[in-house]
C-alpha cells in the first residue's frame, strides 16, 4: 500500500518567481551585463541601416531583398548571443530549446511563403519592387 | 514623419471632437443608456452590500490564479453577450433588408442598419467572439485548473498573470468604448487590406480595432508563456510527462501555438500601424505595397488561433467524458500525440483562407493536402472518445449532455471544413453564409465543451454544484436555437448567398432569413434559463454543497483537494502515483488521509501593478487611436516607470507558516457543514501583503 508514499511531504525547490531579494541579484540581471545594451543598441542600429537602405532605394529591387534579409539574420544572430544566451547550461536550455524549435517554423512559415509569392507574381501580380522604383514617393493623403 | 491626416486635430484632444460622440444614433444612444443604468446599479450594489473593499483587496489585485480565470471568464461572458447583441441585429437586419421593396428605418434604405453601420457590427462580433470571448474563457479555464491538475500553488509568473489578464481587460474595454466614441472597423474581423489603410478608412475605426487587438494578442502572448513554464517547471513531485493530466496536456499544445504564432499577428498589426501611421507601404495597393503580404501574415497566425481555441476544448471533453463513463480515458498517449500533431499541423494550412487568390496550382494542392491531414489527429480523438464511452457506465449529467453533443459540432464542422479543404470546393463557396455556417459550428463546438466544463469544474471552484433542471431546459433551447439558425445558412450558402449583405437581392432568400430570425429567438429564451440556472443554483446552494470529488467519479489530480479550492490550492504538495491519481487514491481508501507533517507555504503578495498596466496600456491604446500624443508618452512612460518601481519591490512574497495551514485545514475540517465566512467564491482571501494570516 502506498500510505507512506501518499502522507510524505514535498520538500522540493519553490519555482514560483516571487522572491525577496535584491533586485541586482537576480539570476537575469546578472547574466545580462553588459550583453543586454549591446543587443539593444546593435538591434537599433541594423534596423537603422535597413531603414536607410529602403528609403532611399539604395539598391537594386533583388540587391535590396537580399541585403535585408542578411540584415536581419546578423540582428537574429546577435541577439541570440547577446540577449537570450543561447548555451546548454542548466539555467539556460530552454531558452535555447525553446529557440532551436523556432527553427523549423520559420522554414515552413517563410519558405512556404516564398513558394507562394513566387507562383503568384508570375501569374497575377506586377513585381511590387518593380513598381515602387516606377513611380516616385508621394505623400500618402486620404481622399477628400 | 507622421502621416498627414485630413479634418481637425488639435494638440490637447488630438482627433477627438464632440462631433464624434454618437448622440444622433438612436441605437447608440439606447445602448449607451443601457450601459449607464447597468453601471449604477452595480455601483449601488456593490455599495450596498459593502463589497468595495473585497473587490480591491480579494479580486483586482489578486495574483490567485483561480480569481485571476474567474476574472477571465466573467470578461469572457460580457464579451460574449455583447457579441451575440450584435449577432441579434445582423440576423435582423438581413431579415427585413430583403428585395427593393423591403422597407427602411433609421435612415437606412432597406432594414434599420446602414451599411456602414451594418459593417462595424460584423467586425465587431468576429473580433469579439474571437478574441474577447472565447480566448478569455478559455484562458480562464487553463489558468484555474493547469496549476491544480499538476499540483502547483500558483502559476509560474502571478504577477504576470494578473498583468496578462488587464492587459485583455484593456483590450475589451476598448472595444466597448469604441461604441460610444467615434467608431469601429468595417473592415471585417479578419482585416480587409486595402480597405484598412488610411485613404479608405481614415476614420478611427481601424485604429481602435488594431490597438485593442494588438493589447490583447500581448496579453495571451505573456499568458501562453506563463502557462507554459508552469506546465514545465511547477509540477509536483510524481507528476512525469505521462501521468499528465490530459487537460493539461491540451493547454500546453495550446499555448505551444500561442507562443509561437502570437507574435506573428503582433507584426503583422505593427506593420499595419506603421502604415497608418507613418506613411509606409507595406500593405498599399501601389508603391512597392503587397496586399497579400498582410494576408499571409494574419493566417500564418489566424488558422493556428483556430486550433488554440479548439485544443482546450477537446481537453475539456477529454476530463468529463471519462468521468461520466466511470473508465480511464481510452488511448491517452494517442490523445497527447494528438493534440501535438493538431498543433504542428495547424502551422501548415493556412493558406486555406485564401485558396482563391489565384496561386500556382502546386501551392493550392499542397495546402488542401495539408489541410485535410488535420482530419488524422482530430478522428483519432473522435475514436477514443467513442472507446472511452463504449461499454462504460454512461450518466448524462449536464456536463456530459454539454460534451457529447459538442462531438455531434465536431462532426458537422469538421466535415465542412473538409469540403473547404478541397480548394477546388473552396472556389465554389468561398466568401459564402456556407464558410461562416463551418466556423460557427467549430465555434458552437468550443461554446459546448465551455458550458460543459463550466457545469464540471463549477464546483470545484465554489465549492456547490449548478442546478441541473434549469440547466437542461438551457441547454435543449439553446441547442434547437442553433440547428434553427445554422441549417438555414447551410443551405443559403449552398444557393450561393455570400457573406456580409447588409441588403439581400433575392426576394426566394427571404423565407430562410426569417426561419434564421426564429433560430435567434430561440437563442434569446435559452439565456432566460441560463439565468434562471444561475439564480436557483445561488440560492439553493446550500443544498447543493460538495465534497472533494464533486462527481464521485472524477479522476484526476484537481478532485483531490478541497471544494472550494484554499488558496493555498493543496496543504501540502500532493506526491502523485498514478495518471488518474484522484481514481488512484480513492481506490486504495486514501480519500480522507490528512497529511502529518505540514510544512511552510510560500506565497506571492497582491499587487495594484497589474491593474495599473492596464489602465496605462489602455490609456495608450486610446491615446494612439485619437493620435493625442502627450497623452501617448504620458502613458508610455509611466508603464516604464511602474515596471521597473516593480522589479526593484521587496517584500512581494509571503510564508504561511505551518500551524497556521493546519490550523486553517483543521477548521475547514470542523466547518465543513458551514462554510466559514472567510471562503469567498473561488477561495479564502489571501492575507495582507507580508503578513502571516
Ligand atoms: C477539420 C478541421 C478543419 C478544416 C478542414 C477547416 C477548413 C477550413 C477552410 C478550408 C476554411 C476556408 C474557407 C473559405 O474561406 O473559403 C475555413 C475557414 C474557417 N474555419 Fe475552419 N477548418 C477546420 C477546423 C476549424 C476549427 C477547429 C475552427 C475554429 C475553432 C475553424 C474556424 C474557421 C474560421 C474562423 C474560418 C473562416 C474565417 C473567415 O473567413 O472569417 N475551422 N476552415
Ligand atoms: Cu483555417
């Protein structure tokens, strides 16, 4: 019979995050140092240049896709250094779990979204870039 | 860098003018009187009976997850009326907008509802039902019952499961305020691009549309992660993967998709800001613009939503079926990979919604394929549902007539969404009532299994169980109301009426409309005797008092403790042995072991942050929609500021000590006959913030 197992009490680890320590010494704050700005301020700054790279038409349409795109993977790269500390210690597997199994989301969601785009534009659709570079800005104003 | 807008805009009210209050609308204006008499009464009431000081200290700024999912529900229950409200008057309104000879009121030509107004109601009972009806509900669910089925105290995060809870709040109560200040979106609850953008809506309706569900796509964001680390992290000692609970089971496939497909939507609305806001082009129909770009992202999130919604429902199903069968759920480990396999799959269809856009024929086939593969784990859960009832000993109380015919839904919804799955099918109904009369059945299916899972756990909760008289005249009414209203619009989809008509052309159409009118009635009685439900189950409910096991025959971990549920949740932290422990412990004559050794519990403070954030987050979401900016940075800096005063907060937790959790257990023992004063629905109130009891 399992009466001694049933009454036993747990002793284990308290997970619930409440705590009453000093702010400073918690585990986040002290893994962040310095790497938390530097991921903040390398994040600006890529999307900065992106920003920079669309708005003034700096490339050309495919050029463009591509530079963005390596664009965005160099911030996705950093910030998985910097921020989330991606290592397989005991404090941080499941951020990196939890990020590994992002992975083939974003193939399936991306890629088959690339695989529809591209059928679409050839059989519907003016290539959007193409059009943009046709026709200069203008200020977007709702019609009166 | 901001965009330009046409009509007035000052500096201290941004867009906001008296002129966009509704006084003229004589619908409006009776809501709005509805709201205020409402409003006092509960004012009234709440002063007379004193509650003042309970609501702020034992419910609004509680961290109790089980207070924290009443909160949702009842969010959830408002939301739903209000939505079916709307519903009312769109069956309505096509009802009496038939042919050109069909009568006008209210400045309409035809029925009483201009299009334009016509076209905020549809929008507004898509994004509520969705988003502020069923989410809440079901989010309330998961949040009280996973930290009992595992045998945790509270969730992994309290604090931000409050914040993700006014985070909705404030998303809701944008909707609501939408009503009576300027308008809401006609775009649809999916969002119509181009129609969205700035040169075709520059009224405030689209803004009000994407902030409240930017606020609340946050909101179940945060919560999915919170339920997530809970079901990973805060199990009891015992509780291994395959002794899950498989409601458990079913909110962490859930909340896999929350995570991960969430923040998809959160883009996709940011970019239609950025748009809106700034002049961009990332949806516009010219200038480097991609319409389908906008639908892409929305379904990348917008389909697997479909499945969240749906995934806690079968785990629903999956809890009462067994009980009231009195035998183990058939086939578990199949119901867990299931309920995986309906989450992976679910991040692989979602171009189904868009079939008719005219992509290559490989992509069509590859998403019709994908589609109707979700039909594998969905029939494996049909099957062993079936196993489980086969041969038990079947009692159909409430919770049970709510589940089984809930399957009946699953059939119906799910074999039209088969014919959908066939994208050569889909040209043919796509955009029709037939389309809408499928997801409403996949909805009503997710409605069933809440009602049935409120009527199973209620007791668990308050400790009494819901009267079953009443609850059955509702349950039989407001299942005729729905085969009234949905047979008609299968069949009005199949002669080709699509959706959205604020005026019907075809005058052969009318006798349908009008049996769908009927559907509607019946609907309205059936809340007459949910009220009546809810009113003898209040007074009788003395008589109506439960033990742990409300059931008798209950299986899993939740039974175990107390009805209602202590605050503590379990005085000590349950050892579990078996899948079905509660069936485990009862079977070997445990039922009434007390423990021996009781041991310090460790508690997390109330807090007034949460609210707080709410309040700013709606203050925000307000502030942009009226483009007032001081009130924007006013609002943002301070959701700034209590975060941080928040973290740097000492004292945010408690310890009960001991003798005071077996004191407390030994006068529940003593008064169990009558309950001691101090248990308040949903359990005892917590102590003062620091303090010892
Ligand atoms: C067997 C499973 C299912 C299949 C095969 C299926 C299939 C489909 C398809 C192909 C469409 C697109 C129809 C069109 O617009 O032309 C659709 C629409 C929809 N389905 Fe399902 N579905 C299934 C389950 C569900 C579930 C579980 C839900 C919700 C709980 C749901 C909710 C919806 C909604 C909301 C829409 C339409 C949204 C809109 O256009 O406003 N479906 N379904
Ligand atoms: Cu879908």
């Amino acid at each position: 019979m399992g009466i001694h197992v049933h009454l036993r009490v747990f002793a284990g680890r308290d997970y619930m995050t409440e705590s009453n320590h000093s702010t400073f010494e918690h585990p986040e704050v002290q893994l962040a140092g310095t790497g938390y700005v530097a991921a903040y301020v390398a994040g600006i700054a890529l999307m900065g240049l992106s920003l920079m790279l669309v708005k003034d038409h700096a490339l050309d349409p495919t050029a463009l896709g591509i530079a963005i795109s390596g664009i965005a993977g160099l911030a996705a790269l950093l910030q998985c250094v910097l921020l989330l500390h991606m290592t397989l210690s005991r404090t941080q597997i499941w951020q990196t779990v939890a990020l590994v199994l992002f992975v083939p989301l974003f193939i399936l969601t991306i890629g088959l979204t690339s695989w529809m785009f591209h059928g679409l534009y050839q059989r519907t659709m003016l290539r959007p870039i193409a059009a943009s570079q046709a026709m200069a800005p203008a200020p977007l104003r709702a019609p009166r | 860098m901001l965009v330009h807008i046409d009509g007035p805009w000052s500096p201290l009210l941004g867009r906001l003018a008296l002129t966009e209050i509704p006084y003229k609308n004589p619908i409006l204006v009776g809501t709005f009187l509805f709201a205020v008499v409402l409003a006092v009464v509960l004012v009234g009431l709440t002063t007379y009976f004193g509650f003042w000081r309970t609501l702020w200290r034992d419910w609004l700024t509680s961290v109790d997850h089980k207070k924290i999912g009443i909160m949702y529900i009842l969010i959830g229950l408002v939301m739903l009326f209000r939505g079916f409200i709307d519903a009312v008057m769109m069956r309505t309104q096509q009802a009496m907008a038939v042919g050109p000879h069909s009568a006008g009121y209210l400045d309409a030509v035809h029925g009483y509802l201009t299009p334009y107004h016509f076209d905020q109601i549809y929008t507004a009972h898509g994004t509520i039902m969705i988003l502020f009806a069923a989410t809440p509900l079901l989010v309330g669910i998961m949040n009280i019952l996973v930290p009992l089925q595992i045998g945790a105290r509270d969730m992994a995060y309290p604090y931000l499961n409050a914040v993700s809870l006014w985070l909705t709040a404030a998303g809701a109560a944008l909707v609501m305020a939408s009503l009576f200040i300027g308008d809401f979106a006609h775009a649809g609850w999916f969002g119509i691009v181009p129609v969205m953008e700035l040169p075709y809506s520059p009224g405030v309706g689209v803004d009000y549309w994407m902030w409240a569900f930017q606020l609340s796509s946050i909101g179940t964001t945060l919560g999915g992660i919170n339920l997530l680390a809970t079901i990973v992290k805060m199990r009891a000692p015992g509780m291994t993967w395959g002794r899950l609970p498989i409601f458990t089971w079913a909110s962490l496939s859930a909340n896999l998709i929350s995570l991960t497909t969430f923040p998809v939507v959160t883009v996709a609305l940011a970019l239609l800001a950025l748009d809106r806001y700034l002049g961009t082009h990332f949806y516009t129909a010219g200038l480097g613009g991609n319409l389908m770009l906008y639908n892409d992202l929305f379904w990348i999130w917008g389909h697997p939503e479909v499945y969240f919604v749906i995934l806690p429902a079968f785990g629903m199903i999956s809890e009462i079926i067994p009980t009231f069968a009195e035998k183990p759920l058939f086939g578990y480990m199949g119901m867990v990979v299931a309920s995986l396999g309906i989450a992976g799959v679910s991040w692989g269809v979602w171009l189904h919604h868009f079939f008719t856009m005219a992509a290559a024929p490989a992509v069509n086939a590859f998403f019709s394929i994908t589609t109707m593969a979700v039909g594998i784990p969905t029939g494996v859960k049909v099957f062993n549902w079936a196993f489980t009832m086969f041969r038990g000993r079947l009692r159909f109380d409430l919770p049970m007539m709510w589940a089984s015919a809930a399957l009946f839904f699953l059939l119906v919804g799910g074999l039209t969404g088969m014919m959908n799955a066939f994208a050569t099918n889909d040209y043919m109904v796509h955009n029709s009532v037939f389309v809408v009369a499928h997801f409403h059945m996949m909805l009503l299916l997710i409605v069933y299994a809440i009602f049935g899972g409120v009527n199973y756990w209620f007791p668990k909760v308050f400790g009494f169980r819901l009267e079953q008289r009443f609850g059955r005249m509702f349950f039989w009414l407001f299942t005729a109301g729905t085969a009234v209203v949905f047979v008609p619009m299968f069949t009005l989809g199949f002669m080709g009426m699509t959706r959205r008509l604020d005026y019907v052309a075809f005058p052969q159409w009318q006798p349908l409309l009008d049996i769908e009118v009927v559907g509607i009635v019946i609907y309205v009685l059936s809340a007459a005797f949910l009220v009546a439900q809810l009113y003898v189950s209040l007074r009788d409910r003395a008589q109506n008092r439960v033990g742990a096991d409300a059931w008798g025959t209950s299986r899993s971990l939740e039974w175990i403790t107390h009805s209602p549920v202590p605050f503590y949740n379990f005085a000590v932290t349950p050892e579990v042995h078996a899948r079905d422990e509660r069936s485990w412990r009862h079977e070997r004559g445990l039922d009434d072991a007390a423990p021996v050794v009781y041991e310090d519990i460790h508690m997390p403070c109330k807090t007034a942050i949460p609210l707080g954030l709410g309040a700013l987050g709606f203050g925000l979401a307000f502030a942009l929609v009226w483009r007032i900016w001081w009130l924007a940075l006013l609002c943002s800096g301070a959701i700034v500021a209590l975060i941080v005063i928040r973290a740097f907060m000492t004292g945010t937790s408690y310890t009960i000590p001991a003798r005071d959790v077996e004191k407390m257990e030994h006068d529940r023992k003593r008064g169990a006959a009558k309950p001691a004063r101090a248990q308040v629905p949903g359990g005892s109130p917590a102590p003062v913030l620091g303090g010892g009891t």
